[in-house]
C-alpha cells in the first residue's frame, strides 16, 4: 500500500510540474488591479457553497463557490479561513423563465468574483486579495476598491467572508 501510495504521489509530483510548466507558457491571465489575483482555472467544476439572490438595483442571481480548502473550513467552522482558500461568486442576471412564469433563471454574465486568502501577501486588506471580472476583464480601479470596504463595514466579525454554507 505504501508504494502505492509513493508512486501516485510521484507521478501527482510530475503531473502538477507539467501543468505549472504549461501554465507558465500560456497566456497571463487578466490580474485584479489592486491585489493581482486571478480567475482560477477550473472554478467551475468547484463545490457548492451556497446561492444568493440580490434584490435591484443589482437584480442578479448568484452562486459562490470553492475550491478544496474553503469547503474544508465551510465544513468544519473554521474561522478565520486558511491561508489557499479561495471563493468565487459568479453572478448573472435574475431572468422570468419562459417555461415557467414563477420560476427565475439566470439570464446574462454579469461577474465573476474571487477572493483568495494569503494572510502574509494581502496582510493589509485582512488577509484576502479581491478580484472582480466582467468578460474575464478586471473592472476598473474605482469599482475595484470597494471590495475590501464593504466586506469590512458588514462581515468583519466573519473573516470578511458574506456567505454562509448553505445546508
């Protein structure tokens, strides 16, 4: 069993140090302006973490989600959340179905949002680094600044995070 656990790792080791070679030859991807991050690679196939409906003048539907760590700290309650946790909301807009006349769907992309927690690199915005997408373009500086303000005037108490696991 352990050999075979020592040989999985290995060949794990060198998958991840092709993707990280390939990953460098590729195109940079679009950067927040004020914290750097990214839009992950394959943040859609994340867990679920929970929806969220926002009211006009906004009148989206939305659906974060999370990679490993998170949902291990969603799980287990743990507070503040681990440094590698990483959320991304997606929102779109709040649609009447046309199958269905009480039901709402998703209608147009609006954004994408990331947060990613690295307490040392974004120390001074709580230990998370912001990024909000529109057509997988970072939206301009002024739109990008009241992230960390609004998560600190309403969600300080919950590691700046809004959303709650749904159960």
């Amino acid at each position: 069993m352990t050999r075979s656990l020592v040989a999985l790792f290995a060949i794990a080791a060198g998958s991840f140090a092709t993707a990280v070679t390939l990953a460098a030859t590729a195109d940079t991807p679009a950067k927040s302006p004020l914290y750097g991050v990214t839009v992950p690679e394959g943040y859609r196939h994340w867990e679920f973490i929970a929806p969220a409906h926002e009211t006009p003048p906004l009148d989206e539907l939305r659906v974060v989600v999370g990679n490993d760590i998170a949902i291990k700290a969603y799980r287990e309650g743990t507070l503040p959340f681990p440094d590698g946790s990483i959320l991304v909301k997606l929102a779109w807009k709040h649609v009447q179905s046309k199958e269905f006349a009480p039901a709402f769907v998703p209608g147009a992309a609006t954004t994408v949002q990331v947060m990613v927690k690295d307490s040392k690199k974004y120390a001074a915005s709580g230990g998370w680094g912001f990024g909000r997408f529109v057509d997988g373009k970072p939206v301009d500086l002024a739109q990008h600044q009241t992230c960390l303000g609004c998560h600190k005037a309403n969600v300080k108490d919950h590691d700046l995070v809004f959303t709650r696991y749904a159960p």
